[in-house]
C-alpha cells in the first residue's frame, strides 16, 4: 500500500508458484474489508494518525517480487558500462602508482650517474665543477632556467608523466594529507576541519534512524518512545546540523574571497562546478546503476529501481537543480542530496555579496543588500507557509513540507547570509586596521576570556534550546497554532546558527591559556584533516546505504536503539571508505589534472 496511509505499508507472502496476481487481485474487496478493519489496531496511539482512515482497492497493489528482483538486477550495456569504468579507474591509480615509482627510481639512478662523473673528474675545482654540471646536464638545474630548455625532454613525455603523477596514489595520499590552510596567519581555521567531521557524523547519525523508522518496520510504536526520549534529541539535531554546512561555505568562501579575489566570477564559478561534479556524477551512477546489481534478495528490492527514479531526474542533480526539479514532487534519485544543489545556488551570490563588502567606503551597500534578500526571502516562508498550512511535528507533516519547504531555497537561505556576514567580519576582524562592527566583537571575545566563555556557553544554549523545542513540538502535534508553527519555522534555522556562530568564534580567536583554548587545540587537531576532506564523498554517499538495506532486508526491523546505533557505525564506516576510495582512484586525480594542467599549468 504504497498510498493512502502516513506510513507506506508492505507485505511479503510466500505462495505456491502456481498463484498468480490476477487470483489475488479478485480478493482484493475482501482484503480491502479486512485490512480497514485493522487500521485502528494497526495504528493505535500513533501521533498525528486519523483512526477514521480508510483504503480503496486502488490503494492495494501485487507484485510478484521475485520475477521483478530477477529483472532489475540484470545488467544492462550502460551497467556494464558503469562498471567498466570503475574498474578501469581503480586499475589506473595502481598502475600510475607502480609508473611513478618506476620514473622516479629512474630519475634517481640517472642523477646518480652524472653525479659519478662529476666526481671522477678531479682536475676542475668547485667552481669549474657546477659549470661543467651546467653545461652536460642543464636539465637538471633548476635555477639556470635558459639552459634546462636547451635539454628538455619530448613534450609528450613530459606530458605524459604529469598525467602518471596525477592518478598515482603516492599523490592522492599527498593531497588528502595536506592541509586545507595554506596561509600561517590563518592557521585558526583548521578547527573547523574538525567542526566539518563532527557534523557529517551528525548527519549520519540522524539519517540512520530516520531510515530505519521509514523503512520496513515491525513495531511502530517505538517511533513515538525514542520520539519522547531525552537522548534522542541529538539524534533530532541532526535536522539543524546540516545547516552548519551552508554556513561554512558561506564563511570560507566570503573570507577567502576577500583575502585573495577570483580572476573572474565565471572562473570562480567553475572551479566550484570541478570541484563538487566529479564526485556527484560519480556517486549518482554507482547509486543507480551499479550497486542495484548486488540486490534483490527482499521482496521489495524491485521497487528500489522504480522508486528511485535517476532515469528522470539525473539531469537536473548534474545541474544542481534537483532541490528545484520537481517542484512539489519528491525527488527520490539521492534525494538527500538536496542540501548540495542549495549549496551551490548560494555559493553564487557570494561574489556579488563580496564585492559590496570590499568597498570599504560604501559598505552600507552590503548590510543593506542582505538585509532586503533576507525580508524577501522571509516574505516566500511566510506565503509558503500559511497557504500549505505546514506543522512543525514530525507527526503530521504532509508531503508539501518536504517536497515545497524542506529542500527548498528559501527555508536554508536566511542561514548562509548569517555565514557571509560572519566570514565578511572575520575578514575585517583579521585583515584590517579598523575592524568593522562585528569585527570589534571579535576583538573584544580575544582580549576577555570571560566574554569569550560566555558567549559559546549561550550559543550552546541557545542551540539546545531549538532542538529540545522541537522535540517538545513533536510529542504535542496537535496542541500548537498556525502562528505558533510560522514562529518556529521561521526562526529555528537562523537561531541554531546564530548560537552556533556564538560558539564557533570564541573558538576562533582564543589564545593559549584560555578556557576555549582546549576546544581549539582539540578541533583543530590535524587527525580532523584528512576525514575533513572525505566528508563530501561520505556525505553524498551515506544514504546509499541505507536506501539499499531497506529495499534489499528480507524482513521488517524490529527497531532497538542499540541496533540502530550499530548500523551508525556500520553506515559511518562504509561511508568513509566509499569516500576514500573514490578519493584515490577518481576525486583527486581529477582535481590533480585540473590544478596541473589548468590552474598551473607551468609549474
């Protein structure tokens, strides 16, 4: 019954072969009859649930699961295809790795001989030696850059062998072990490395139990106990967590701007398209087209390739339109992926919104330019809000909060602004004599450990405060007002992120021997680095698998928290390695060629 309850339910019978669906289509009045006659049983005490819900016979479907898993797990020439690759870039990174050891034992061995022969001959003194060394060997001395041409080699060589460097793993390891901070005076921001890790786990964590309470489920009434638990608020932060993502890109974006301006918008812009793209394409073809090969042993496994559906809307995911596209639909290829298409729409108005800051003498423009894109943008909540007339529970929102609401621009917009005026103060803060309003906070939060303290101590509280509201909300769906929800849904986003940026500041800019200092040192550790830069692939990955456990288990979970906190683990782990192995064998090498080859070409 895939329609027509809150909860999609689903059955699995095993049957003589000799049934077919036509005999218990004829049976479908009477198990109409008698499945309305459980609901009320079925659902007694499920928040949000009207008792008086009744299914038509148009709501009961058969499906013979067996037959149609058979089908979707025969490859196709795409699949095979898709496979190909994978394999071939795999086989690629270890035979460029094997290829740059060999160029370099080579390189070795033929410095070693030209040093051999320099020493043999004793009659030249140091100063004839480094001539001589100059005049044989050109190519090996850097400085002297009119002779190294003389005594290149081939182009195609040359060529050839910044390519083997690029896909070796001996460089993968290299970029995914250096750090993000290039610049010492801007050492700080390793910590939000850290800050980047913990919220991916975060995340995760969320979606493992979210996923297992929308999937096959034999006791249903554990949504509401874990619902009504004290500790399943940090499983419910999750849902304000990833915010914290728009507010990075926001921050690192508009300071780093500042601190070194793009060429151009549009080269900014395709850097961002080359650095996010290779991944996602990547991810969303092994979702679709590859890992459906390993399924089909639950009866609903066949449903994993109809409900996904990344034949209609894969498009839209390569052009970051997919939290657009469709519109009041969801979008069931990757669909936690909406948060990246967001990401990507915001990020283009940080150029425009840097450039207002960067006129010291008319920065007014800036604060006023944020200020109306926030009132309008609060003006479509608003709209959106009251016409869908959305709740803030769990327990009785409809597919119009997730489909024109939840994915939205509009709903994660207020958010990223905040992270562009605290990037923009930051930069005023570390880069200029005089710093610029906020920008003298944060000199105030350094010089006094006292109001450094207290100032993370009410962020923390202030983002506690939201998520216990909405578990609050979410056990009492029924008992608050539309005003009440438009409050909270307006507001909870930009508070949590205001408290977090109250926290994340006095982080920032505390010195030794103060109280934030130890959060500092800690998140600013480099064990966060290198798990900081696989928390893209670990992001856009995790769901995978959990989407295929749930279309792929032979029978419903019967839902304990010390199960679910397992398979966080298992998904946490899977996720990681998935995002380390693409690193070596696809995401850096393609960030290598684009930085060798296009970026500095001559280096």
């Amino acid at each position: 019954m895939p329609r027509g309850l809150p909860i999609p339910v689903s059955v699995g019978l095993c049957v003589p072969q000799a049934c077919t669906i036509q005999d218990f289509n004829e049976f479908k009045p009477y198990m109409v009859s008698a499945v309305n006659g459980l609901l009320p049983e079925l659902f007694a005490g499920i928040k949000g649930f009207d008792v008086s819900t009744q299914i038509g016979e148009g709501d009961l479907h058969f499906a013979n699961s067996y037959a149609l898993n058979r089908e979707v797990t025969q490859a196709d020439a795409f699949e095979w295809f898709t496979a190909f690759v994978l394999v071939m870039f795999a086989a690629g990174a270890v035979v460029a790795s094997f290829a740059r050891s060999y160029f370099q034992r080579q390189a070795a061995q033929r410095q070693a001989e030209r040093r051999e022969k320099l020493a043999a001959n004793t009659s030249l003194n140091r100063e004839s030696a480094e001539t001589a060394e100059a005049l044989l060997f050109p190519d090996e001395q850097e400085e002297d850059h009119s002779s190294r041409k003389k005594r290149r080699k081939p182009k195609k060589a040359r060529t050839m062998e910044r390519v083997v460097k690029c896909f070796s793993l001996q460089q993968s390891l290299g970029r995914l072990f250096t750090s993000r901070v290039r610049d010492e005076d801007d050492e700080e921001l390793s910590v939000l490395d850290g800050v980047r890790v913990l919220a991916c786990v975060t995340v995760i964590l969320g979606n493992s139990y979210f996923y297992m309470l929308k999937g096959p489920l034999q006791n249903m009434a554990v949504i509401q106990e874990w619902m009504s638990s004290f500790l399943f608020s940090v499983v419910l932060s999750a849902e304000h967590v990833v915010d914290i993502f728009f507010w990075l890109t926001a921050f690192l974006s508009t300071y780093l701007l500042l601190v070194k301006p793009a060429p151009s918008w549009g080269w900014l812009y395709l850097n961002r398209v080359v650095r996010l793209l290779p991944l996602y394409a990547f991810t969303m073809f092994f979702f679709w087209k590859f890992l459906v090969l390993y399924g089909g042993d639950g009866p609903l496994f066949y449903q994993y390739h109809e409900n996904t559906q990344c034949q209609r809307y894969w498009f839209y995911h390569l052009t970051f339109l997919n939290n657009l596209i469709p519109w009041s639909d969801q979008d069931t290829c990757l669909p936690w992926t909406w948060y990246l298409a967001n990401d990507f729409q915001f990020f283009l108005l940080v150029p425009f919104l840097v450039g207002l800051y960067a006129d010291v003498g008319n920065r007014k423009k800036f604060y006023y330019t944020v200020g109306g894109i926030l009132g309008a943008n609060t003006l479509i909540q608003t709209v959106v809000i009251l016409a869908n007339s959305l709740s803030v529970s769990y327990f009785t929102y409809q597919d119009e909060y997730w489909t024109v609401y939840y994915v939205k621009p509009y709903s994660r917009l207020p958010v990223f602004l905040i992270g562009v005026v605290a990037g923009a103060s930051y930069y005023s803060f570390k880069r200029e004599e005089e710093p610029h309003r906020i920008g003298k906070i944060l000199e105030a939060l350094q010089q006094s450990p006292v109001r450094a303290a207290s100032s993370a101590l009410l962020g923390m509280l202030l983002m506690t405060l939201m998520i216990s509201f909405m578990q609050v909300i979410n056990n009492a769906p029924n008992e608050g007002s539309q005003f009440t929800n438009l409050i909270y849904l307006l507001t909870h986003r930009p508070l949590f992120i205001a408290g977090f940026s109250m926290l994340v500041f006095p982080v920032l800019v505390a010195r030794e021997g103060t109280p934030c200092a130890p959060l500092k040192n800690f998140l600013g550790h480099s064990f966060w680095g290198p798990f900081s830069r696989l928390s893209y692939g670990a992001l856009l990955s995790h769901g995978i698998w959990m989407q295929f456990r749930d279309f792929n288990t032979e029978r419903g979970t019967w839902a304990c928290g010390f199960d679910a906190f397992l398979f966080f683990l298992a998904y946490v782990a899977f996720s990681f390695l998935f995002s380390f192995l693409t690193a070596m064998a696809w995401e850096q090498p393609i960030a290598s060629l684009w930085h060798d080859f296009v970026v500095h070409p001559r280096d």
